[in-house]
C-alpha cells in the first residue's frame, strides 16, 4: 500500500471523469488506462486521516469503479479490507512503489457526484479532519444500506427472440451495466417470480429509464405481426410478448400481468421457453409528499419586493452571491423565500431550505406544501427507508423544495437553483461532533461551486454574518418593518433585584403577575419564556456550601420533581436524590435555582382559573407532542405556555399579547464569547412572538443586569446598536469575527495523563507556529470550563489567527507529531460555537 499527503490545490482534478451522467462513470478512465494498462483508484477511509490512499483497480474491477463508490481495500498493518470510498480514477503508478489492490466495489453506482466530491474535500480541509470521515456522514446511512427497498422481477424478451422478430436495437439495461458479475456486492441474482413482487412505483437506479424517442425503431407492424405468428403462442403468452415489444423497457411482473391481462403462468411459461428473460433489480418505494393545500395569496410589500427582486437578479445573473436578509420578527421573510423559490422552479431548478430542527413544524411544512407540488421534508425522525427514499427522489430531480435541517444542506439535488438558511443565527446548524462543520459556511461553498445564491435570513444575524454584510462581501438586505406595519411590541425591562415578589423566591416579580393577570383578563395569551428545565437547578448543602455533582461530570445535579429524580443535564445520569450531602453527610439539603417545572407550579398555583402548559424536552418526550401542544395553545384551550427556547422560535400566534422572560441573565454570564450576542437574540427572539396582531403585545424582561448593552439594545430592538457595540469589543479582543479559532480537546480518564498530553501538544504547536513563522495565538492549555464530563477530565488549547492559512498549516504540520497515547484522545474544533 502506498500514500500520499493531503494533495496540494493545484493537483489534477478528476472530478470530469464522472461529470457527464449519460456517459459510463468512468469512461475517460478507461481510456487512459488502455494506454498504460492500469487503472488506479484514490481512496479515502473514514479514519481521522488526511491521507489518500491509492490501489490497484484489478482487471474484473474496471468497469464496475468509479468515484464517488465504496470498496473494499487492504488497510493497515494487517491488511485487513476495509470500507472505503473511491474519490478518483487515474493511471500515474507513483515512482518506485507497489501498489495493493481494491477487494471489491461495493456500490453499483455512484452515492455522491463530482460536486459533492469536491464539496466533502473542502469540509475536510475546512474543519481539520478525514475526508472519508465526512463522506461518512453525509450518506445517510439508509441510503448506504439500501434501506426501504425491495427486489422486484422485471421481464423483457430474450436477446435471440429480439433478433428473430427484427427488433434489432436491444433493449436499454434496466440493470446497471455488470450487475451480479462477481466482486459486485450485494449480488444481483434472476430469482422466481412471486406474486408477492409489488408493481414498482419508481426504479431505484438513477440512471433514468430510456424515453420513448430512445425507443429503437421496430419491425413494420405487419411483419412483426408475421413473426409472432410464426411462434405459435398461445393466446395469452401472445398477448404478454405483444406487450414487451410494445414497452422500450423491462417491465415489472406485476406491471407485465396487468397489461397483458393475464395471471403469472403464461409468463412463467414463457421464460422456461426461453422467449423472455428476467433480471432482478433493488427499487425503493418512495416516500409520499403530502397534498397541496390551497393558501391565501399575499400581496408583498415593498420591502418584501425589493428583497424578492434582489435574491431573483442573483439567480439570473448565474453567478453566486450571498445575500443576508434581516429582517425584524414578524416582517415576511419565510414569504420571500418563498417567492424567490417559486422563481427557481419555474427554470426548473430546485431549493434547499435549511432550518432549524425545532422549526420543522407542521406550520412550517404546511406553509410550503401549499405552495409547491413536491416538498421533501428531511427531519431527524425519519427512518433509514424514509431517508433513502427522499434521497434518491431528490436525485431524480422530481422534488422542486429541500425542507431541512443541518444535514440537508447536502441533499443531492441535480439542478440546484438556491439555498436558504432561515434563521441563521441558529447554532444548530454547527454538528458538535466530527465533522464538526457548519452549515452556513458549507452552504456558502457549495452555492459557490454550483454558482447559486445563498440567502441567509435573521432578525438577529450572527456577526460573522453581518460583519461580512457591512464590509460588502455579501449583500444585505433589509425588512425593517413588520408585514401591514404591525409595530414591534413594547420591551419593558423589570430590574429584579428590589422585586418583593421574587426576593421571596417567587419567579413571577410584581410586574410580571400585574401585566400576566391583564393580559389574561383581556382575553389574550401569555408566552412565558425560562431557559432551565427541572425543578430546582441546584442541589444545595447549608452545611458545607457545596452543590450535589453528577459523579462523572463537573455539573450541579437537577432536581427533577415529577420524575424524582436527580439529574446530570450532561450526561442523563440520574439519581435519587440524596437525603444527606455526599461529603459532609448533613442532613437537609436546600433545593435552590428555578427550573420550568418549579415555575409552572408557581404558575398554577398563582393563576388557578386558566390553563397552563409547560414545553421543554421532558414533557415533549414523545414524537408529535411538540404539536399536539400547539394546537391546543392555537386554539385557546390552553392560555398560558411556558417552557425552554422550544417556544423562543418561530411561533406566529396573533392572540399572545403578553411574553414574559422569567431571567434573561441565564446566558448573559457563561464564559463564552457569544455571551452578549445569544442574550440579545433570545430577548428579540422570545419578543417577536407578541405583537403579531392587531391586539397588539408587550414583553417584560426580569433582569439582574438591566443596565446591560445587550439588554438595552434587545429592549429597543435596536439589531444595530448591538452589532456595533459588540463588533467593537469583538475587535478589541481579537476573537470570530476578526479571527479565526480552533479549539483543541484533550480528554482522557486520568487528569495527569490528560494535563501532561495536553502540555505536550501545546509544545508541538507552539514549536510548529516558530517554524511557519504563524501570526497565531495560543491560549492554554488550561482545564476546560466543564473540567470533567461524562467521567472523563478534559483540557483544552485555543488557537487564535487572523489568517485561516496559517492556523490551518500549523495544525497540519504539528498534528501528526502528536503521540499516541492509549489512555487520551485529541479533538480539534474549528470555529467553534462550544466552549464548554
Ligand atoms: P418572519 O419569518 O419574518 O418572522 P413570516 O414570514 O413568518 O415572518 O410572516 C409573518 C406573518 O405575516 C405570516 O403569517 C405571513 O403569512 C404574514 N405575511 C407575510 N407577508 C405578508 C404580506 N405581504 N402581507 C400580509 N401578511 C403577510
Ligand atoms: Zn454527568
């Protein structure tokens, strides 16, 4: 086996031997490998490993490889096959070395195209890890299995009774050309005919079937008719030939049945005659795309307009830009999306629309369905049939919208035409374990290769995002104002700290009961907003002053009264909670901190004649409760709804005329960079749930810190007093977004272990940056905030540049000095969003 480093930018691309979808995958391949006589594969694996590795491809492997395909090649010291993915074909044997060859292909067609390719590459080189590593995990895995298919009999005449009758042209393969030939896994064998095979409704090859025009030209009718007579079939087998000459393609036994009318035994009887022949093939039922609904057609404002018109002259245009779209709560932006979507699908391109898991409601998909013919709607409950049946219907181009989360930002769409990422501010478009990419940024690259525009729309952007707005490298565009000049709702600011009510332990001040019980009494609705689940957040000891940890994190155990149990919001372990405190054996602990379930009490007992109902991830456990909650809240039964950032987004309820932060500093005093920009886009965000009618609303913020700018500038709905202040401080601290940032994590069971590997690596960057001569910043190592998690002690390295380059080459030359180490393990995040 023989490898090479991460190929520099400038290395041939061959992602034009599969560009062309009509032709073999790799017919240029095969040309150049009959002058040279060898074909060699490039191969990555899914290894945290920057190397591509090359093999032999072997004689009867030829023609069933192509990039983009898994295979199964000798690995390691054993050599032992492993699982791999083809990324390119070539011909150049590196000097002086021997290659191994590939086992066997196990795809018969490609999973990804050249763009995908090339898009999966720059994540690697982007976020620091494997290229097979990201292939991995942007093939769904139903997807990779073959989920939710079934193989099903096709029949077509025989080869020898084709050429008897005339019809000189045979018949396209239905099977993908060296379907069963051996090496090919999973092995495609002639089986008998069941009744039990179903009517395909769609073939899972992606190579469409031939249309009519490609039909070949047949016999004359009256000598064809001469021919068949010269058969002397029966009856019925007449009928079934009839009707195979008459299809320009294999047809399905079930689909053979009903057209000639007859039951399984004349077409049995005819294949023991040799008259036609039958091939197996793997075909997915696909998934169903709910009903168009009738909707009520909006007439857009003039900013709305303005928004639609800029996004539509990116697309005509044929170049790539990206636009970012703040618009304040409530102003349409979901409707310009929408109109700038139904434009690329009139050029008969599709969209993929990026949001939020928690906004994939059946609001929001009916929003879309009642707009376009063919949404598909990826979300995370889907199962691996599911999930492979909208991929490969993406692929086939019949679906005009991609409705998802994070990982549809890879949706295999043939023409893409736009992507949207709707309330990008989201950090749930970040994946949190390798790759830990963004889908903001990769969706930025790949409407970069496929020269579409990339709309990204906030009330709150991200100031990566706004920054790159105001310094013109993308286009910003506004919607300043809510649809038929709704104002935005009043932010009154409730200092707590001289609340009476709440110097008592109440979670309601004097403010929020008073405008809580009129906003009640007038018959409207009340949100109110608290981000920590449970009970009590803290279990406390009077006796020595320490709170109840989780065994094997560094995190205050929850006390969760309706489960009674004690809670680690890290890693699920739970507990009895104790009667005594674990290290002083005190008895009487104190329960201190206020969770959703403790103000959900408080609420009922303090407004007993309304209805009250609590969402967080303990009462939503089950699937489609999230909406069964909303439906009641929609529809009156239930007048006050609290809960978690569940409710902070999205929701367009006209008759909410009251929201209420319980604590806005929750977020304000974690350790984290983005402190101030996450508090200030809750507070916008939790607000623009009021005010969405012309009953007008308001919304209090409790605080301890009202003087905050984040607050102040929340309060005044002022996106750009925030931005500006926090852009400087940004600035002057030298963090995202005038630098880039990775953060290095070392974990591992024992502390020492993990602050000496840690100590040991931080050398090895340091040393590396010396010799790069890196502008780079190197903080720690230092234990990370939450020092243990999940039993496990971590440190970590924050690496600051303001030149990606740099940041990246020094990781490239010091991260493979790194020792190995059994006991320890090393993550590297780039850009993180996490500094836990
Ligand atoms: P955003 O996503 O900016 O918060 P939405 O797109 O959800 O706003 O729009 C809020 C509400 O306004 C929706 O109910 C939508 O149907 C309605 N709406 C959008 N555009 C218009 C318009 N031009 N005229 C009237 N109502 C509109
Ligand atoms: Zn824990």
């Amino acid at each position: 086996m023989s490898s090479h480093a991460n190929p520099p930018l400038n290395r041939p691309r061959q992602n034009q031997l599969f560009a062309d979808q009509d032709l073999p995958a790799n017919l240029e391949a095969w040309e150049v490998a009959a002058s040279t006589d060898l074909l060699i594969a490039d191969v990555v694996f899914n290894r945290p490993l920057t190397t591509i590795y090359q093999y032999l491809v072997p004689e009867g492997l030829r023609e069933l490889i192509g990039p983009g395909q898994r295979v199964q090649a000798p690995f390691g010291r054993g050599s032992q096959g492993l699982i791999g993915y083809c990324v390119a074909l070539g011909s150049v044997l590196p000097a002086g070395r021997s290659l191994k060859s590939i086992e066997s292909v196990l795809d018969r067609e490609a999973l990804v195209d050249s763009q995908m390719l090339e898009l999966t590459k720059w994540i690697a080189d982007r976020y620091l890890c494997g290229w097979g590593q990201v292939l991995e995990t942007v093939i769904p895995k139903g997807v990779k299995s073959n989920a939710g298919t079934r193989e099903i009999t096709f029949f077509e005449l025989s080869p020898s009774l084709r050429n008897s009758l005339g019809l000189t042209a045979t018949t396209p393969e239905l099977n993908p050309p060296g379907g069963g030939k051996p090496n090919l896994a999973p092995p495609s064998m002639p089986g008998p005919i069941t009744s039990s095979d179903e009517t395909p409704t769609s073939v899972a090859s992606n190579r469409p079937l031939p249309s009519k025009e490609l039909a070949s030209p047949g016999p004359a009718p009256g000598q064809l008719a001469a021919a068949l007579d010269a058969l002397k079939l029966r009856a019925k087998q007449r009928v079934v030939i009839e009707v195979l000459c008459a299809s320009n393609r294999p047809l399905a036994v079930d689909e053979l049945a009903a057209a000639a009318q007859c039951g399984l035994s004349p077409i049995q009887t005819l294949r023991e005659k040799g008259l036609i022949t039958s091939l197996r093939e793997r075909v997915l039922t696909p998934p169903t795309v709910g009903p168009i609904e009738a909707h009520r057609e909006l007439i857009l404002n003039l900013d709305q307009m303005r928004a639609v018109n800029s996004i539509v002259d990116v697309v005509r245009s044929g170049e790539h830009r990206t636009l970012l779209l703040h618009g304040v709560t409530g102003s349409g932006k979901t409707e310009v999306y929408i109109r700038a979507i139904e434009e690329i699908v009139s050029y008969g391109r599709q969209a993929i629309m990026l949001v939020p898991e928690i906004s994939l409601t059946p609001q929001t998909i009916r929003r879309f369905r009642s707009r376009f013919a063919s949404v598909s709607v990826l979300h995370s409950h889907l199962t691996d049939a599911e999930r492979h049946g909208h991929w490969k219907q993406i692929a086939s181009g019949s679906v005009q919208v991609v409705v998802g989360a994070r990982s549809a930002v890879f949706a295999p769409t043939p023409h893409l035409g736009m992507i949207v990422i709707d309330e990008e501010h989201e950090t749930s478009f970040k994946q949190d374990n390798t790759p830990r990419y963004h889908a903001r940024e990769v969706a930025r690259y790949r409407a970069e290769l496929e020269k579409v525009p990339l709309v990204l729309g906030s009330a709150t952007p991200t100031l990566e995002s706004w920054q790159r707005a105001i310094e013109g490298l993308d286009t910003l565009v506004s919607l300043p104002k809510r649809v038929e000049d709704l104002p935005l709702p009043p932010v009154v600011i409730v200092d707590t700290r001289n609340d009476p009510a709440i110097g008592k332990g109440a979670a309601i001040g004097r403010a929020l009961f008073q405008g809580m019980n009129q906003a009640l009494n007038d018959g409207g609705q009340v949100i109110l907003f608290l981000n920590v689940r449970g009970y009590s957040s803290v279990i406390w000891c009077r006796g020595c002053g320490k709170g109840v940890k989780c065994p094997d994190c560094d995190i205050t155990l929850t006390w969760h009264k309706e489960r009674a149990i004690a809670l680690c919001h890290c890693c699920n372990f739970s507990t009895k909670p104790p009667g005594a405190c674990p290290e002083c054996q005190r008895p009487g602990l104190a329960y201190l901190g206020l969770g959703t379930e403790r103000l959900e009490s408080e609420v009922k007992a303090r407004f007993p004649s309304f209805q009250c109902l609590r969402m967080d991830s303990d009462t939503m456990q089950k699937r489609g409760a999230h909406d069964v909650a909303l439906e009641k809240f929609r529809h009156g039964e239930v007048q006050i709804l609290l809960g978690t950032q569940m409710i902070a987004k999205g929701l367009d309820f006209p008759n909410v005329t009251l929201v209420g932060v319980i604590d806005a500093d929750t977020l304000l005093h974690q350790p984290d960079l983005r402190s101030a920009e996450r508090t200030f886009q809750l507070i916008a965000q939790v607000a623009g749930r009021t005010g969405r009618s012309a009953r007008g609303g308001r919304v209090l913020v409790q605080t301890a810190s009202p003087t905050q700018y984040a607050i102040l500038c929340a309060a005044e709905h002022n996106y750009l007093g925030f931005a500006s202040q926090e852009l400087t401080h940004r600035k002057s601290l030298k963090v995202p977004p005038y630098t880039h940032m990775a953060r290095i994590i070392v974990r591992g069971i024992h502390e020492a272990e993990v602050s000496d590997y840690a100590a040991k690596i931080s050398e090895l960057i340091r040393t590396a940056a010396k010799e790069l001569q890196a502008d780079l910043r190197i903080l720690g190592p230092a234990p990370c905030i939450v020092t243990r998690l999940k039993a496990n002690f971590r440190y970590h390295l924050q690496l600051t540049s303001p030149d990606l380059h740099s940041l990246r080459a020094v990781w490239l030359q010091a991260a493979p000095l790194f020792p190995h180490h059994p006991h320890v393990e090393f993550q590297v995040d780039v850009e993180p969003l996490n500094f836990r």
